[in-house]
C-alpha cells in the first residue's frame, strides 16, 4: 500500500504564501512524477504544477511566477511554495502522484486534499 500526508493548507491574506508539503510512504519501487491539482467550488479539478522524475516541471499559467514546485527524492516528498497569493487561488488541493509499485507497472495516487483560503 502507499499513503500520501498533505500539510500546509490554512487561511492567508492576500499577496502572502503559504508552503504545501506531500509524502509518500510504502511499498514504491520508483516515483515518475509528483505534482499539485486543486479543485475550487463549481470547478473542474485542475493541474497547478508537476515535476517529473527527472527534474523537469510544467505550470498552470495562472500561477507561473509566483508557485515553485519542489521535490526530496530521498524523503519521497513534494513541495509548493506558493507567494502572491490571490483570492482565486482558493480551493482545495490535491497531491498526486504517479509511481511504480513493482517494476512497469505505473499506478496513481491522490492526497486526501487540504484547503488553502486566501482572504481579500
């Protein structure tokens, strides 16, 4: 089994930051990618950052330059940093990752989502 813990969502003010963290934990073999969804009210669910395997990452334009999205191999752990916080930016977000339990065999997992507010 694999567990993904999100921390860090909470309430902010306007232009502010606030650091999301993922971990993963258990039975992986290998992770090919990490990243960061989130979901507002009455929206679809929509990808705000990822970072692969290899280093590279792709943004939502809404956040480029202003979110950073990170990574810790030897935790197996994800970051976003996120500054310049807007009211749009509320929603709730979701880790996911995209990992290999035993070798060729890529599976998908989702946090269980925290809440990140940001006041006007």
């Amino acid at each position: 089994q694999v567990q993904l813990v999100e921390s860090g969502g909470g309430l902010v003010q306007a232009g502010g930051s606030l650091r999301l963290s993922c971990a993963a934990s258990g039975s992986i073999f290998g992770i090919n990618a990490m990243g960061w969804y989130r979901q507002a009210p009455g929206k679809q669910r929509e990808l705000v950052a990822r970072i692969a395997s290899i280093g590279l990452t792709n943004y939502a334009d809404s956040v480029k330059g202003r979110f950073t999205i990170s990574r810790d191999k030897a935790k197996n752990t994800v970051y976003l940093q996120m500054s310049s916080l807007k009211p749009e930016d509320t929603a709730v977000y979701y880790c996911n990752v995209v990992l290999q339990r035993q070798p060729f065999r890529t599976e998908d997992y989702w946090g269980q989502g925290t809440q990140v507010t940001v006041s006007s």
